[in-house]
C-alpha cells in the first residue's frame, strides 16, 4: 500500500532526460499537428491517428535512447538484443521499472527510478509493439487482485518460490544474479514478468498459467503486501537464518549482558 | 512493624503461629524423608560469581519454559498426516488440502487464543536453548572446566546438546509446512546417501517412500516422549555430577584448588536464580511477543515439488546444510549398477568425525598432557595457548560451515555471486582453521608475556618524573597483590619427556604422546615466580 504512491511520486519526479526538451518539443509539434488532423478527419480515423502520432513519437524516442545498442531496426546489437516481436509488455516492464535504459552492464539489468515518464514508456511500447506482433500490456480485469488468493499462493509456491522465495522475498541466482524481492511491485509489472519473462525469469504464457490465474497470483502478492506480518517484525521474511542471527546477537547478546548485570560487583 | 515491635518484650521465644506451622511441616516431611540430608548438602553448594558460569543455567531455563509452552502446544496439535481441507481462518490457505498436522498447528496461530505466542515461545526458546549450550561448551571448553574431574560431565553435556539438536530438529519438523518437509527431505538425503543401508533405513523411518504418512507421528514421539525423557534424565546426572564435582572458579586470593569462594546456593543464591529464571521467560516472551518466527502459513502445506529459495534449517542444523553445500561436484563413484554417493556420505562422515573430536577432546587433551591430577581452577583461555587455538579453530571450522549453509543470502544480501560464496567457504573451512590456530596461539602468548610484564613491573601510570639529574623516567604503578594473583597463578606445564617405561622400552605409543606433548607445550611462557617478584621490586 505504502509503496504504490511513492512509486508514482518517484516516476513523477524522475531525473529529466538529455533528450526531455527535446521529446517535450516533439510532443507538442506532434499534438500541434494532432489537432490539425483531428479537426480535418473523420471519427474512426481520430483514434488511429494518435496511435499513430504515439508510435510516431516512440520511434523518435527509441532512435533517440534506444537504437544505440538494440540497433535503428530494433534488429539487436552485439550489445543487446532484438526487439523485434518482444511486445508492449517486455518494454512497459523494463522501462517502466527503471531496467532499461542499463546504468552499466553487469549480471543483470537492476531496478533503478524510471528514466522516461509514464508518456513516453507507452510510446516506447507502442512503437516496439508496432514492429512485430507480441505480448500485449494487461488488461485491467486481471490486476485487481480480486482473484483467489488460496490458489494463487499454491501456484506461487509450486512456480515462483524456487527463485523468488516462498514469502516473495526474492532469492540467489547463479553468477551474481537474483531473482528480485516482490514486495511493491506493481500488479501490472508482475503481469508482464510473468508473460515476458524479463532478464533470468522463464516465461509463463497463458498456456501454462491461465490468465485467471495470473490474477490468483497477483492476488495473492498483493494480500502479502497489505497484511501486516502476523506474528511480529518478519525480520526480512528471510527464515531461520535472520531467526539464528536475532537469537545469537540480540537474544543471547540481551542475556549474557544480564548475567554480566547480576554478577557485577558493587561499586 | 509497630504491633511486632509492642509484642517483643512480652514474647520471649514464643513462636509465632506460622513459624509453628513451618516448622510442624518442616519436620513431618523431614521424618519421612530424611530430607533434610540433602538440603543441608545441596543448601551449603557453592557458585562462584562470574558471568560466564551463568549459560549453563540460561540453558536450563529455556528448557524449562521450551516443556511448559511445548505442553501447552500438545493439547491442541494433531500429530497425523492425514490429508484434510483447511478451513481456518487464513484466507490465502482456506480450501487447500494439507496435512491435519499443518492444519493443527495453523489453527493453533490463529484460532486458538494465546496459541501462536505460544508457538513463537516454544520456538524462540528452543534457538536460545541450543545457542545457550553453545556458548556453554564454549565456556567450559576454553576455561578448560573440562579436565578431570569433569571430563564425564563433558560427555554427558555432548549428549545433551547433541539430544537438543535431535529435539530441534523433531519439532521443527512436526508442523508439515513446506520449509520442515524440504528439511526433512534434506535428512531423507543423508541417510539415503549411507551406502548399502542408507535406503532400508530410510523406509523404515518414514514407513516407506518419503514422505509417507507416518512420519510426523514418529516425530511426535520422539518429540515429546522419548527424546525429552533422555534429555531429563541426562539432564539429571549432569546436575548431580555437578554438584559431586563442584564448582570450577577462577584464580583468585584465597581461591585454591582445594575450596570453592562463592555464594550458598540458600537462600541468596537460590533467590537470585529464581530471579534470573524470570528474567530468561521475560526476555523470551519478550522476543516471541514482537518477532515473528518459522511463518508456517507463509510456507504453505508440504508437497515434495516446490522447493522455496532460501530455504534453510534452524541455526544449530546450518552446519549440517553448509556442509552439504560445499562438496565440490563430481562427488560420485559407480560401482557396477551401484551409485556411492560420496558427495552426501562424506560430509556426514565430517560431521561425526567433528562431533566426535569435540566429544573426545577432554581424554585427548588428558593423554597428551599425561595430567591425572584434579583441576578446580578455570584456566584463563590464554594461559592454555594451545587448548584456546584448537577452539579457535574448531569455532573457525563450525562457522564456515555455518555461512556456507546461508550462502544464497550472503550472496544477495553483499551483492556477491553465490559460486564465489561457495568457494570463499571452501577454502576457508580449510585454511581459516590454520589461520586461526596460528593467530590464536601467538596472541595469546603475546597476552601472557603482557601480563608477566604487568606482573613484574607494573603498569604504566603516565606520570613522567624529572629526576634531579635531569634525567625522566615514567613511573610504573604496581599491581596490588589481588590484581597480580590472577596474573601469576596459573599452572606451568611441560613437554613430557620419553622415557622407556618399566620394561625399558620406548613404544610408539609413547613416543606419538611426548612428540603431540611438546607440540601443545612446546611454546609457553612460565609464570611468573616469587622470586622473580621479589627481585624485580628492586628496580623501580
């Protein structure tokens, strides 16, 4: 709960790119144009051409930010790779966590603020959408986290556990990398991991977790988010060894310092 | 007080109704009893004031509260694993097939008043019991409390940390959750890996294929009854030896080898024990009531495929985990249609071996040192260079194995790669022993000749003095006879010579006891003498 508006918070007040006044400008030059269009076509044309002024202005974004190491065609680099049929999802996900654009290379694109507003995200995957048929960003019935969370807690443990932990609170990979804690994440970003399957993640198409069941998932995530720890401070939801390490230094550290106390001499 | 104070020139020795009635009982039960023997004994038992002579009782009374939160925890758990549909009240589970010891222990956090405190108690307790012996063997070990006559005691205390680990691990198991069944699937493994056997054992702990459906009632058992009943009675005799051995103490004036300086056990003692038996409850309490431990509701039901990331046994199982963890790949032999799983036999022999070292090590240490005289005077760790790096570096070896067991989290938690964990541990179970032995000892040789100097020569006091020639000097305080007691008082050990026994022989035997008595005792540093006191006053 506490997360979601400092999330947004964060988005809004993300670092201005270079490039910002730049897009800002292209923005307003396309609106400017936009309006010109909207007034001179018809109904039915309107729509798609904001989507078209939208992938328009993705394109410019991309060539702008992107094209360097996913290549002027979305072709891919010896940097990076193609993009071609990755749909909105993969880029609405890794942009719009802060992934990519990459801060350096390294075993994994790590979570950093969001480099792009939320605008521009959906232009970028709009653009990459345009490219080449592939997952779609989610519709809003699936994120409400009005599934069940019963089912969707076994399908966590069963799928998700084995990297992400049983109580979410992300675990180790090999060579460095990790799968992330998901306390706070988005259900939209969940959504698109599961379909996507960014960086380590394997993909869990609809064929092999249902829609539905991505919501149950969702949900469940969310019920861990919202409910408080029930039996005190969860020490990090990390098991026995946060359990071993409190007892050691704060439990026995408590009581060898009240043995210390009682056997003190008087001064 | 001032309706007491009119009575006492009236009543002489007249006794109150009270006193009366004490000691009316006092006495029916001593007649049938006779037990005022053994108060007298047990009244008169000596403890000595020092801090780390404490854990042995910090032990004892988590103990205690780990069998009174454990009862209250009987009346409402199920030990069976019969599949059944929870319908408690936690909404993520509700629905969900599980085990009725699962579903027990679920309704026991959150349908039974008091029950999930109790829970956190019992468990809280149980790592500060295990911890709490830990640290007492470490004690008893380093102050050398071990030697003769003490050395059974030693054993008996082995048993009872080892019957600690054993009852640990039963009751981590018993709730059925998700992370006790990978536990217990990791135990499955273990055995499974003892060659020839390891199998036939296996189906006859768990009634068949792991997991079965017996288990967890085979567990309940050993939990609650048998388990417990051992530990009691082993409990008992190391009480009694106790007792029958007395007390060890630190050097001290007026502490010898002969006496014990202390407080009685009554009434001051026992007062301040009954004291700090509801302090150890409060803090426990105190710990369970705030933070949370094993969420079993979190882990979910048992079922043999998921496995959870950071999934891990509770903290006195670790080294057992990280042992497991840093065998090197390829541990494997083929013999025929037969695997030999040495990648899972092997640490288990490490661990026997290691658990029998520590056993062992008070007749080990009594054979190389060929010492049969009675030790009551704790040594001070230094004063025993060898005995204190030995410790070291067994605490070296343990904790390696330890961090090995968490390697996933140290990796995500220091941003580090969980191979370079792995082999960091690896070569550090071997090498950080030896670093530690050689560090340990040459340290406390260092801290003897520190204080031998001390001892002679005092300390310096900071006060720099102008002699009349011109010269200065800093003042050097001396010690008062107290404080340098401790300092000089300690035993100065040998290497023991070869010499041809009674017929003029020199065994092997012999000759491998003189060759490890010289490695213990070959650096050392010799108290300081009377004379060499006496004398060094002459110089400053």
């Amino acid at each position: 709960m506490a997360n979601k508006p400092k999330t947004s918070a964060r988005r809004d007040r993300g670092r201005r790119h270079p490039l910002a006044t730049v897009a800002l400008i292209m923005v307003g030059l396309l609106g400017t144009g936009g309006a010109y269009a909207l007034f001179t076509t018809s109904a039915s044309a309107e729509t798609s051409t904001a989507a078209e002024a939208q992938v328009e202005d993705g394109s410019k974004l991309f060539a702008a930010n992107c094209a360097t190491c996913h290549g002027m065609n979305l072709q891919g680099t010896t940097q990076a790779p193609s993009l071609i049929g990755v749909g909105a999802a993969a880029v609405d996900f890794q942009v719009g966590t802060g992934r990519i654009p990459l801060a350096a290379t390294g075993p994994q694109a790590e979570e950093k603020p969001v480099q792009f507003t939320q605008e521009q995200v959906a232009a970028l995957a709009a653009y990459v959408a345009s490219m080449g048929p592939g997952p779609g960003i989610p519709s809003e019935e699936y994120l409400g986290g009005e599934g069940d969370a019963a089912v969707g807690a076994e399908l966590f443990r069963i799928n998700c556990a084995m990297c992400h932990n049983v109580a979410g609170a992300g675990g180790a990979l090999t060579e460095g990398k990790f799968a992330p804690p998901l306390g706070g994440v988005s259900a939209t970003h969940i959504y698109e991991a599961m379909i996507t399957g960014p960086q380590n993640m394997p993909v869990f198409n609809d064929a092999n977790i249902s829609p539905e069941d991505k919501a149950n998932i969702i949900t469940y995530l969310k019920y861990l988010d919202e409910t408080p720890s029930v039996g005190g401070f969860g020490l990090g939801d990390l098991g026995p060894v946060s359990e071993g390490l409190f007892i050691w230094i704060f439990g026995l550290g408590a009581i060898v310092a009240i043995t210390i106390w009682l056997t003190a001499k008087s001064n | 007080m001032s309706t007491t104070t009119d009575e006492r020139p009236t009543t002489t020795v007249e006794p109150s109704r009270g006193q009366r009635f004490t000691g009316w009982a006092a006495n029916y039960v001593d007649e049938r009893t006779s037990i005022s023997g053994l108060v007298k004994e047990l009244g008169r038992k000596i403890f000595p004031d020092h801090w780390s002579f404490m854990l042995g009782e910090v032990a004892l009374y988590s103990f205690i509260v780990i069998l009174l939160s454990g009862t209250f925890m009987t009346f409402f758990f199920q030990a069976s694993m019969v599949p059944v549909l929870y319908d408690g009240s936690y909404v993520p589970l509700k629905g969900i097939e599980m085990s009725a010891a699962m579903a027990s222990t679920l309704d026991l956090s959150f349908d039974i008043r008091g029950g999930l405190l109790m829970r956190q108690v019992h468990h809280w307790a149980a790592l500060l019991f295990v911890a709490s012996i830990g640290l007492h063997m470490l004690r008893i070990f380093f102050t050398g409390a071990f030697r003769k006559p003490r050395e059974i005691n030693w054993l008996i205390g082995f048993v009872l940390f080892v019957l600690a680990m054993a009852e640990g691990f039963t009751g981590y198991s018993l709730p059925d959750d998700l992370l006790s069944g990978n536990g217990l699937r990791i135990i499955d493994g273990l055995i499974k890996g003892v060659p020839i056997v390891g199998t036939w054992i296996s189906y006859l702990l768990f009634g068949g294929e792991f997991p079965g459906e017996d288990v967890v009632g085979r567990f309940y058992t050993l939990h609650i009854l048998l388990l417990p009943a051992i530990l009691v009675a082993a409990l008992g005799v190391h009480m009694l030896l106790l007792i029958i051995n007395k007390h060890t103490q630190f050097a001290g004036p007026g502490r010898t080898n002969d006496n014990v300086v202390g407080v009685p056990i009554m009434p001051v003692f026992a007062a301040k024990a009954g004291g700090f038996f509801f302090i150890i409850f409060g803090v426990i309490v105190l710990i369970a009531s705030l933070f949370q431990i094993n969420p079993i509701w979190t882990y979910g039901p048992y079922d043999p495929s998921p496995v959870s990331a950071g999934t891990q046994p509770d903290w006195y199982i670790g080294f057992a985990d990280g042992a497991l963890r840093l065998v090197p790949p390829g541990w494997e032999l083929e013999l025929g249609p037969y695997t030999l799983s040495l990648n899972v036999f092997i640490p288990t022999l490490v661990l026997v071996l290691f658990l029998a070292v520590v056993a062992l090590y008070p007749f080990v240490e009594a054979w190389i040192t060929g010492d049969k005289r009675e030790h009551h005077i704790a040594d001070r760790p230094r004063n025993a260079p060898t005995r204190t790096a030995i410790g070291a570096a067994g605490v070296t070896f343990y904790a390696m194995l330890w961090a090995a067991a968490s390697s996933d989290l140290i990796a995500t938690h220091f941003r580090l790669t969980i191979e370079g964990v792995i082999h960091a541990c690896q070569f550090l179970l071997i090498v950080g022993p030896i670093i530690a032995y050689v560090v340990t000892k040459r340290v406390c040789l260092a801290l003897q000749k520190k204080d031998r100097e001390i001892a002679l020569h005092g300390y310096e006091s900071g006060r720099i003095v102008r002699l009349p020639g011109g010269e200065y000097i800093e003042v050097h305080e001396q010690l008062d006879e107290y404080e340098r007691w401790k300092l000089v008082s300690y035993e100065d050990y040998k290497p023991l010579m070869l010499r041809p026994n009674a017929q003029g022989k020199i065994t092997a035997g012999e000759r491998l006891r003189s060759r490890a008595s010289s490695w213990f005792f070959e650096d050392r540093i010799a108290p300081v003498t009377k004379t060499e006191i006496e004398k060094s006053h002459g110089d400053h």
